[in-house]
C-alpha cells in the first residue's frame, strides 16, 4: 500500500471523497478550540505550553486525516496523539510523582530502545515499559479515586458522590 493510497476506517466514509467525513472533518475543531481557552491558563508553564501545542497539532493531524484519508495523513494523525501521551506521562511522572526529569523519560526510553537493543540483551526492554507503565496506570486511578473520595470532582460534593458510587 502506498502513502497516497485511501483508507477507510470509519463508518462515516463512504466514498474516498475530501469531505467523505465531514462530522469527523469539522469536529477536529474541538481541538483547537481546547487548545485556545487552555493557552491563556498554561502561562509560565513551559510543559503545559508544550501539551496545549501538540493538543492543537492533535485537531490539525486528525483534520487532515478524516479529509484526506491515507497513509501519510494516518500517520500525521497518529503521531500528535502519541505525543501527548509521551508528554503527559512524563510531566505526571516529574511532577505528581516527583521524579527526576531522567527517571521520568525512563519508560519511555525502555520502550523505545527495546529494539536496538535485541543484539546485546535478547530478553529487551519491553518488560520495563510494562512495570513501570503499570505503576503509573495504577497511580493515575489512585489519583482519580482520591479526588472522587474528596469530593473534587467538578460540581458534585461527597454525598452526590457517594449515592452514584453505591448505585
């Protein structure tokens, strides 16, 4: 398959057409609009400037792919999104769980250099990108079960709470 070549993989396509998605297309805007009211609020944090941006990068790849539809665009999709992800977790792990910057890119270094490094250690790194993204899976619903506990979820107090948790 060429780079060029059309994808379909919403039920909203129905032919290889630009606007062959065109509730796909048009609601990428969401991004970008999160992106605008969230760039005021990052002001003096570089990190969180840095998400706002690739969150904007995220509306404009998905854009592109859900009118464009093909490898390439699939691919300008997808890699903003990684992004974020790769973002997030480092930030949360430096800042949340208070780690080092390099113990924060740890995971993501063993994912990444699982591969390359085969030749030299067969068993890989793979494992190491599991436990320590485990760690921080289980951290982020200990994160959203203590907020929930405390009753900071937006607009509801502990008794709200409680009468949903036990339904």
């Amino acid at each position: 398959m060429a780079w060029r070549d059309a994808v379909d993989g919403y039920c909203e396509r129905l032919t290889p057409g630009y606007w062959a998605e065109p509730v796909n297309a048009v609601t990428n805007m969401a991004f970008l609009v999160a992106a605008a009211l969230m760039w005021r609020r990052t002001a003096g944090l570089p990190l969180a400037r840095a998400m706002v941006l690739v969150l904007a990068a995220i509306g404009v790849g998905s854009y592109l792919f859900h009118t464009h539809a093909n490898r390439a665009t699939g691919v300008m999709d997808v890699i903003p999104i990684v992004a974020f992800i790769l973002l997030y977790v480092f930030a949360a792990s430096r800042d949340f769980l208070r780690l080092a910057p390099w113990q924060a890119g740890l995971a993501t270094a063993f994912r990444t250099l699982d591969e390359p490094l085969c030749a030299v250690w067969p068993m890989g790194t793979h494992f190491l990108w599991h436990l320590l993204n485990a760690v921080m899976l289980g951290w982020m619903i200990n994160v959203y079960v203590r907020h929930r506990r405390q009753g900071l979820i937006c607009g509801q107090g502990p008794a709200k709470q409680a009468a949903e948790d036990s339904a």
